[in-house]
C-alpha cells in the first residue's frame, strides 16, 4: 500500500488485529550470566532472579514490599545464556534506561569509562543530543548495546508525536 501522508497529518486510523495493553517484555544473550547480572545490578541498579541454569529475568527495583513502583506493569527482560553470539547487535538495536537529567547522563559516561574492565564493556560512546534526547550508548563484550538517555519533559514522547509523521511512503 502506497499512501501520502502530509507532513503533520495523521494516516488513517486502522483498528488493530490485536488488542494490547503495553509492552512488557524482551530477550538478549549474554556468554556470561554471572557477569551480565553483575552489570544489570551494579551498573543499571535493575532487579535480578535466576529461575532456572542459563536463565536470568531483569527488572526495575521497586517491586518488593514497601519499595515504591517506578511502572505498572513493569519491564521485564530475558537474558539466556548461549555458548557463542551467533547474531552479534548493532547500536540500532539497544536497549534503553532513562536517566533524571543531562547531568545524570555525563556522570554515566564517567562512571562507564572508568569501570569498564570490570564489567565487560567494551566501548562508551561520548554523550550527545540524538532524536530529542541527550544520551550515550555502549556496548557489553557479547554485543548488547544499552543507551542512557534523557528526554526534557516537553519532549517525552507528547512533543515527538503531536508533530504527527513526517515521512510516510
């Protein structure tokens, strides 16, 4: 289907074939489990459990009794242990944390720098304003790559979408 959107213009609303709520979770591997919740803990300040060998879920803290909820429901991610990264990621596909504010972003990027030996991470890229936000990204030694960002109030998402789209073939 060929459709001319004008810039600013909303397509044509399609109802969904199906009716979701939110979107809740995620997978990535990792060659090492123990190294990889050293970093989600340590290093992102998430929630981690292993259920069973080779199987790690993360999660935001906040969901233990008398912690106060960031998010309901919650993001959960799935990380399984493999021999090998037999699909090694690009920086397109990160995954991303939001930070308080520029401030917070710049002292991630010192922090980053300076433990990267200890954590596995193989590069850090410079901070920078990128597609609204202020925000670095880097890459783990199984080439998982995470984004720290942050977004000004106005542009959380409101702002990007009230300018409608912009390109649409």
């Amino acid at each position: 289907m060929n459709m001319q959107v004008k810039p600013g213009a909303q397509p044509p609303h399609v109802a969904p074939h199906i009716k979701t709520q939110s979107l809740v979770c995620g997978t990535l591997v990792t060659t090492d489990l123990k190294r990889a919740r050293r970093m989600q803990e340590e290093v992102f300040d998430m929630e981690c459990v292993e259920p069973s060998k080779g199987l790690m879920y993360v999660r935001e803290k906040g969901h233990r009794p008398g912690e106060a909820r960031h998010g309901k429901p919650y993001w959960v991610l799935e990380v399984r242990e493999v021999a090998t990264i037999e699909v090694p990621q690009e920086m397109l596909n990160h995954w991303g944390f939001e930070a308080s504010s520029q401030a917070a972003v710049d002292d991630a990027f010192q922090k980053l720098n300076a433990h990267k030996a200890d954590y596995g991470i193989a590069r850090v890229q410079k901070p920078g304003f990128r597609n609204g936000s202020y925000a670095l990204y880097c890459v783990d030694k199984d080439s998982n790559w995470w984004e720290i960002e942050y977004r000004t109030p106005d542009l959380i998402y409101t702002a990007l979408r009230e300018k409608g789209d912009q390109f649409a073939e």
